[in-house]
C-alpha cells in the first residue's frame, strides 16, 4: 500500500478510543483483561517495526488489570477504571528506571510521579513507559539507546518528539491514549505528525513531580488521543497540584467543555514564526492544510485574519532555561560518557548559562506576557483576538535518520527550521492544542495550533472539538502497515 493511499480508510479493528473503552468496561460489555491482554499483545507485534515502547509492565498490568475487574464487578466506577493507558519515559513508575531516552544502568524510581499517582486513583492500568529521545531535546525520538521510533502512517518517517514513543503508539491503536511531556512543543509536534489530539496545558495543571519545575518552568505533562474527547478525560484524570509543586492554576473542567459551544470566536492566523535567523517558512503542504482549516473556522462562524503576533526576542528567554534544563538532568546520569555528544554539549553551554542568566531569562516572563499577550481580548489594550491559530510545524515529518551525524549546532539549526512554531507557548507557560490539518501529496500528516492567553484550556478544548466534528479527523487511520 503506498502511502498517499493510507488517508482512504475504512473502520478500524484495533482498539476503540479512551470513553468507549471506560464505558464497555463500565457497561459489562469487556473486561479490563481483555483491554490490556490485548493492548499487550498489540505492542509486542508491533515493536519490531514501530518501537513505541522503552518498558512494559505486562505482568504487573494484568495483575492490575485482574483487580480492575474485580473491582468492577463489585459495582465501583471510576473515570478509567481498568483502561489500558501509557506514560513516557520521563515519568516515574516505582520500582522503574527512568532512562528517558538515555542508556546505561539507571535505578529504579523509588515512588510513582504524581501525574502515576492520579492515573491510578482514576482507575487506569498503566501497560509501560513509551520512548522518548535523550532527555526530550529533539522533535525526532530516535537514539542508540533503543533505536528510532517509527511513525504508523510511514515507517520511513519520524513520529516526532519527544514524546513519539507516545504518539506512535496512541496513532497506531496500541492504547487508546497516552501521556507525554512537552518543553518545546513535545506533545503538540508528535501530534501533529501523526494525526492526533496533543494538549500542552497550562504551566501547572497537571503535576510535573518529582519536579517542582521541569526544565525551568519549560516542560508540562499533556494527553495525546484520538479525538478531543478522549485528550480530555485523560487531562481530567491527571491534573492537579502535588502539596511541592510551584505553579497552582485553578481546576478546569475539560470534559464539559468538550461538550460546549465555543461561540462565535476572533481567530488570528499568523504565518511568520518568532525570530529564529533561519527563516522558515511553512511547506507548501503546511500552508496549504493550515490555510483549509482557518476556512473551516470561518464556515463555522468565527471571524479569522491574519495577524503578527509581537514575540520579540522571545528566544532569548528560551535558550538559556533549555539548556540549564538538559544541564540539570544530564549532570544526574551516572555514565555520562553514555550521553549522546550533543547533549554534553547542552550540557556544557547550560551550565555556562545557568545561575544568573537562567534568572534573567525567567524575569523576562512578565514583559513576555504583557507584550504577546496584547494580541488577546484578555489583555485591556489587546487586539480583541480569542485564539491564535498558527502550523504546528514548519515541515511535515522528517525521514528516520535525518538528523544523524550532525553536531550540536547543525542540529539545533535542523530543527528549529522544522518546528519554529511551538516553543514560544512554553516560555509563557500558556497552554495549546495540535489538532490534525490534513496530509501531505505523500500521506504524511501535518497539524495546527490553537493557542490561548493564560488558562484558556476550556476555550481552546470546546473550539478544538467543534472542528473535529466538521472534520471529522478520527475516521482516518493508519494502513496496517506503512512502507518506507
């Protein structure tokens, strides 16, 4: 099958999304024995072309998933009691190591992350730890230490990244859904490039401990689904604060705004990305799909122009909380002569930056916040806009082995001129959605931004659903197999 032919689907027969599997669970129709032998048996067959997983759990999961009926049996309910659900390999499970993307021995987590913890009191049976690349610096999840994550809808094909252990395999019906992890774009790109629902919340909402401020205030956990209603169970589900966290935003409700009419919206369209001295410019394709749902919105009834948001020398307060961010968990691993040269040189450079510069950077938030921030009716003398709607990335995704032998510099040029549009939402800390755009001539899938002011979760979810329901993106699947 070629793959321009893979966007010609008809109904799959893997595995349903995360409501209709809590609902079958809840409604007796299946058993969370049968969800997770089968998420199990899924993986296993598909390791050795996609290579989604780092771990599995596969014993620990069916004895969970043993009491998950058990305990449904018994008449108790709970959001995701005894679904089948994945984290990545950043995330803490007790008694397994966090190599996030990293070789070497490594030892074992002493206690579950609370974004674990949250999943577990919802009821969720966590079937393993997805690949990431080395410590999340890459928009590619390939590394020596377990090979490259494969995209379903063409194995030559990069997932994206970091988190592409998860997309993949949430693209692939392996789980109905799965948790990543997002400093510069890191739900939002492998969403985008796989054809997925990537929801990058708020700085704050959902826990990022055993850190009390991942990456510098950068990184925030965020669900990868299918659809809008399944990312947003699973936000349900994991947010809230642990009593160590810094960052509190007040509790959302993301499932009743999946159900809710946005209203009419002012949507701006913004081409240009914010300074990078690579001058991207989205491909054609990009331009092209992002271009078709910005016409869908307007069908639907929001007024959409373009704009140029003000995002100045935004960069200047990414770089140095980025490195001092990969500086920080490089410094930890107990073989650093394992670490892939790129990263000692982050290594290097954000320990240079550290200390006072780091707080530089961070005291450059406020005016950040201020002057971006303009361009919404939120702020007193703003544009009067709701929503920005921008390409999630620059080009669509890139072939295995792309990025290979390039230096720490040659690299960092690579993928900013790929995925310049993500990362500036991370310095804010504001949240944003990837929902899929469309395919290339090739059937590689591209995806868009929503992005809000400070805690528009509700507002971007209800608008994201909404545009689902006239596009309709879920009933596009990958081919059974996708070839290179």
């Amino acid at each position: 099958m070629s793959s321009a032919e893979a966007v010609e689907l008809t109904e799959p027969t893997d595995s349903t999304g995360l409501a209709d599997t809590a609902r079958a669970l809840a409604d007796g129709r299946t058993t969370s024995t049968q969800q997770v032998s089968a998420a199990l048996a899924r993986i296993e067959a598909s390791q050795s072309t996609l290579n989604a997983f780092r771990h599995l759990r596969a014993t620990a999961a069916l004895a969970e998933a043993a009491e998950a009926d058990r305990r449904l049996a018994a008449g108790e309910r709970l959001p995701l009691l005894g679904v089948p659900v994945a984290v990545k390999d950043d995330t803490d499970i007790a008694g397994m190591p966090t190599h996030f993307g990293c070789g070497g021995d490594l030892p074992a987590a002493a206690e579950d992350s609370e974004a674990v913890r949250r999943l577990r009191a919802a009821g969720a049976v966590i079937v393993g730890k997805t690949n990431s690349c080395e410590l999340g610096q890459w928009p590619f999840t390939e590394g020596p230490a377990f090979g490259a994550t494969r995209n379903p809808w063409h194995t030559g094909h990069t997932p994206g990244g970091s988190s592409g252990g998860s997309a993949a395999a949430v693209a692939a019906g392996l789980v109905p859904a799965a948790l990543g992890s997002d400093g510069a774009g890191s739900v939002r790109i492998p969403a985008a490039w796989t054809h997925l629902i990537g929801i990058k919340p708020q700085r704050g909402r959902i826990s990022v401990h055993p850190h009390h401020d991942a990456f510098q205030g950068l990184t925030v956990n965020g669900p990868l689904a299918r659809t809008v209603a399944d990312a947003a169970l699973l936000l349900d589900a994991v947010a809230g604060a642990h009593p160590g966290d810094l960052h509190r935003p007040p509790p959302v409700a993301a499932s009743a705004a999946a159900g809710r009419d946005p209203g009419r919206l002012r949507i701006a369209l913004a081409w240009r990305p914010p300074l990078t001295l690579t001058g991207s410019a989205p491909h054609p394709a990009v331009r092209r799909a992002v271009t078709s749902l910005a016409e869908a919105l307007a069908r639907l009834g929001h007024h959409v122009e373009e704009a140029r948001p003000r995002y100045g020398l935004i960069g200047l307060g990414f770089v140095p909380r980025a490195t001092a961010g990969i500086a920080e968990l490089a410094a930890l691993h107990p073989e650093p002569a394992l670490l892939d040269p790129r990263t000692r040189s982050a290594l290097r450079t954000g320990t240079r930056l550290g200390g006072r510069v780091v707080r530089a950077a961070r005291a450059r938030e406020v005016r950040q916040h201020r002057r971006i921030g303009r361009l919404f009716r939120t702020s007193p003398a703003g544009a009067g806009y709701d929503v920005l709607l921008t390409p999630t990335t620059a080009a669509p995704p890139p072939r295995i082995g792309a990025f290979d032998g390039l230096s720490a510099w040659r690299t960092d040029v690579a993928i900013t001129e790929a995925c310049p549009y993500a990362w500036p939402w991370n310095v804010l800390g504001w949240p944003g959605i990837n929902v899929p755009a469309g395919f290339t001539a090739d059937g590689l899938p591209v995806g868009a931004q929503l992005l809000g002011p400070s805690r528009s979760e509700e507002l971007l979810i209800s608008l994201a659903a909404q545009l689902e329901a006239d596009q309709r993106w879920y009933e596009h699947r990958p081919p059974a197999s996708a070839g290179s």
